[in-house]
C-alpha cells in the first residue's frame, strides 16, 4: 500500500537524459539509477530472484507507473491542495499540485442510501493505458520537460445504492478497476485482474461485495466506518483550506482551521442514521452518541407524505414551503408575541406539525412544498439540538457536520445552526463542510496509504482559487494570496 509523503517532488527532468544514455549503453546502470533517486521496473525483482534472466535488465522506456521514488510505490503528495472552482460549488475537484506518482486508485462508502465515490486521475478524460502510452511517445522523443508530469485530481461522485449498476458502469467505462491492484503489479508488465482489491466503507462493503467480484473481478477491502469517516474529516480540516465553514441565517463563512488546536472536536454524521463521534486526534475517536433520526427519516416519511421520487425533489419542495402553515409557533400560543422572558421570539416552532392537531384538513389539503419544510426543519433541529447535548457533556465547543442530508442546503444548516447556537447560548458553534457527504468515502482512499496524515504536512497547504466571498456579505477568512502570479501558478491538466 502507498504511504504519505510530504517530501519535496524530485527534480529527475535534468537527470533523465542521462539516465537514459546510461541505460542504452551500459548495461551496469543499477548504480546510475540510484543516483538519480529512482527505481526501474524489474529491477527489485532482479534484487530479489537470482535467476531473473537478464532480458529484464534492459529497460524499456518508463511509464507513469513504472518510474517511482527508490524503495517506494507510488506515493500521494498531498502538498498545497486546494479546492478548484468557486466557493459555492459543492463536492468540488480537489487539486494536488505537485503529484508526481500515477498512484490510479479509488474508493468507495457505501451507505444504506447513497454509493459515495472518490477517484484519483490525472488527465480528466484518460484511461490509464492511454496515460503510460502518452508518458513513453514523449520520453523516447526526448522531451525533457515531460516526465514526470505533475499534478492530479480527487474527484467525487455519488450514486443511489438502489442503482448500484449505475456505479458499477461508472467504474467500468473508466476503467478505474483496473488502475488499483496489489503490491504484486508494482513489478509485473501489466495489471492482474486477479490481483485486484479496492477499499471500501459502510454496509454495502459487505452486502454488494459478491457482485463486485462478479461484474468487475476485483475484491473489496472493507474498511471500518467510523476509521474512515475520522480519518476522512481529519484529512480535509488539515489540509484543505476553505473546506469548513459556518452558516447562520443565509450568511457563509469560511472558517479556518488552527491546526494545533483543531482537537477535540465532535463529530456529527447525518446519513440514513445520525452518528456523533468525539474526535481527539488521528486514529483517537469515541462513538458518543447517535439517533435513528435523520436522514433516512426525512426521505420516508417524505415519501410517504409528498408522494416525491427522491431526495433532491423533496429538498426542493422545501425551498418552496412554508412551515407556518403546518408548524404551531410560539406566537401563535402567545397572540403574536415574543415569549422574550425564556428567550423564544414569536417565530420559533413550539410544536412541529402542531397546527394539523386543530386544521380540520386532511393530507392533500397541505401543499407538499410546506410539509417538505416542516418535515426538515423537526428533523434538522433535534439533529443540533442532541449535538449539542453531547458536545456540552464533553465541553467541546466546535461541532462539525457532515453526511449527505445536508447537501449544501440552506435551510438545513439555518435550522442545526439555530438548534447550536440556541442551546449553548452562542457558546459552541455548528460548523459545516464542502465534502460533506465524501468523509467516508476520503477515509477510506486515505487507507491505501498507512502513514499518518500529518507526515504529508511538510508544506503549508494553501487553496490556490478562492473565487470571492460566498455569498452577498460574505467573508473569507485566513491570509490574502501574495500575488497575481501565485493564482495563476497551477497548470489544468
């Protein structure tokens, strides 16, 4: 398995010619390479098997996947990532800048609802064969600027697990199957199907993993959920900037992140179910608490109310809504007044789905659009409401939630900030991430590298394109860019 690296990427374009000349005419070229920092394909099985022939000591032409740091595999170089596009886009690419290895490998969370999906590329639009054959045409013509070619992409991709053939064919038509194999490909020509494993998280790591054997031929990995989903939240609050922030009253800001005193925080994970995890550092964690109400409540009593095909329809049916017409609120108890003395202003719900105790209307005489809001707005509120509970028992003061119920939506993140910010009296503080939904997903891809997160934290880790503040008044937070040339420094791929 790949480990973390957060060393600077080796400046091999002055060396290669010479490695090059080296190989073609002496065939002693093990003491050339090992100067230059790099190791050939065949060359640590010739280290270890006596009787290799010696047809294997003369080179081809590296490949991406053949031409890697000396004693390594391909490595992750998580250095000056950053979140490519505008602020308000959601599950954004992330970019890694200086990634020189072809490290082609995926990872999978898959949930009682949701098929979550992070992939590495790097040239969108590529498969891997046709990356090596694109590396080897431009090194034997002696281009000496490229290779190795740096740079890369996470990408994230979600599926309902209802259609996991969807994922399946997702998988397939890039090919991405074949990218992530054993240690035993490092030293072959070519990959072995046989040898393919994948990592994967959640349930469906489980249940679905006959089938992935049967439709793509490779082996599931299954890692621990809660491993992943700290892992995964940990590695975006260290290294991505501009990944947290806070949302209260239709205002967003980026939040950043003191990395020395990002610990403890909790950590809340609203998918199907809701889990509340106490983080106290890398691989130190603590399932806290949890409720069976979140997600997947919204989705099926939503269904059963509003007659709605999916999840995005009945969250959009909430942008339309109206609660009041559902929801009893305290002004409606109190003729239209605040009940100022305890602290509740007149539009705070006293009661969800209150006034359809009195309304002598059955259901079809409620607009879905309101019985969306209200539905959301009882859910999404005991959801901050228990968060905080928790945090006050363990007297933590940062709350971060993530999980794909919230989706980036407005009136989600108004109402579990409202729940915080009500019942800590401003004390603690509910805050939210891009990748919401991914956090799973991530940690399971970072546990194809077994070394800790901070060994990669060698360079500060910048976002190279903030596209200006996220909302109307909205702020962003941390230290300018120094310079035109530094936003313009990054090469697409």
């Amino acid at each position: 398995m790949a480990g973390l690296t957060g060393h600077p990427v080796l400046e091999i374009g002055d060396k290669f010619e010479e490695l090059q000349n080296n190989i073609i005419n002496n065939n002693k070229n093990k003491e050339v390479i090992e100067k230059a920092g790099l190791v050939v394909k065949g060359e640590e099985n010739s280290n270890n098997n006596n009787n290799n022939q010696g047809g294997e000591r003369d080179m081809a032409p590296p490949t991406s996947s053949s031409l890697h740091r000396s004693g390594s595999r391909p490595q992750l170089d998580l250095s000056k990532a950053a979140i490519q596009g505008n602020s308000e886009e959601r599950d954004p690419t992330i970019l890694l800048p200086n990634q020189s290895d072809d490290i082609s490998h995926f990872a999978l969370d898959i949930g009682g609802s949701l098929i979550k999906l992070v992939y590495f590329s790097r040239h969108e639009g590529q498969s891997i064969d046709d990356k090596r054959k694109k590396t080897v045409k431009e090194i034997s013509n002696g281009s000496r600027r490229s290779y190795p070619i740096l740079g890369g992409r996470l990408h994230f991709v979600k599926f309902e697990t209802s259609k996991l053939n969807e994922c399946l064919d997702f998988i397939s038509s890039k090919q991405l199957h074949n990218g992530r194999i054993d240690s035993h490909y490092w030293n072959s020509e070519a990959p072995n199907k046989e040898n393919a494993v994948i990592k994967a998280t959640g349930g469906g790591a489980y249940k679905f993993a006959d089938l992935f054997k049967e439709r793509l031929g490779v082996s599931i990995d299954k890692e621990d959920e809660m491993d992943c989903l700290v892992a995964g939240a940990n590695f975006l609050l260290k290294a991505i900037r501009h990944e947290a922030f806070t949302h209260m009253e239709g205002h967003k800001e980026f939040v950043q992140i003191d990395h020395n005193d990002l610990f403890p925080y909790l950590l809340v994970n609203v998918g199907s179910g809701v889990s509340m995890i106490k983080v106290d550092g890398d691989g130190k964690f603590q399932r806290v608490s949890g409720t069976n109400v979140g997600g997947g409540t919204y989705w099926g009593l939503g269904r059963l109310l509003t007659k709605c095909n999916s999840f995005d329809e009945l969250l959009e049916l909430s942008q339309r809504g109206d609660n009041r017409t559902i929801d009893m609120l305290v002004g409606d108890i109190y003729g239209g007044m605040d009940y100022s003395k305890i602290g509740l202003s007149a539009s705070t719900i006293a009661s969800s789905f209150g006034k359809a105790i009195s309304d002598k209307k059955e259901l079809e005489d409620h607009r879905p659009e309101d019985i969306s809001l209200s539905l959301l707005r009882m859910i999404s509120y005991n959801i901050g409401q228990i968060s905080y509970l928790n945090a006050l028992r363990f007297g933590l003061k940062r709350i971060f939630f993530g999980g794909f119920f919230i989706r980036g939506h407005a009136y989600t993140m108004d109402t579990i900030s409202f729940a915080v910010h009500f019942w800590s009296q401003g004390q603690a503080q509910a805050m939210f991430l891009r990748h919401e939904g991914f956090l799973g997903a991530l940690g399971a891809f970072m546990s194809y590298e077994k070394l800790g997160l901070d060994d990669l934290m060698v360079h500060q880790l910048v976002e190279r394109f903030p596209m200006g503040a996220p909302y109307t008044g909205g702020k962003i937070h941390g230290p300018p860019l120094g310079n035109l040339n530094e936003k313009a420094s990054i090469v697409r791929l």
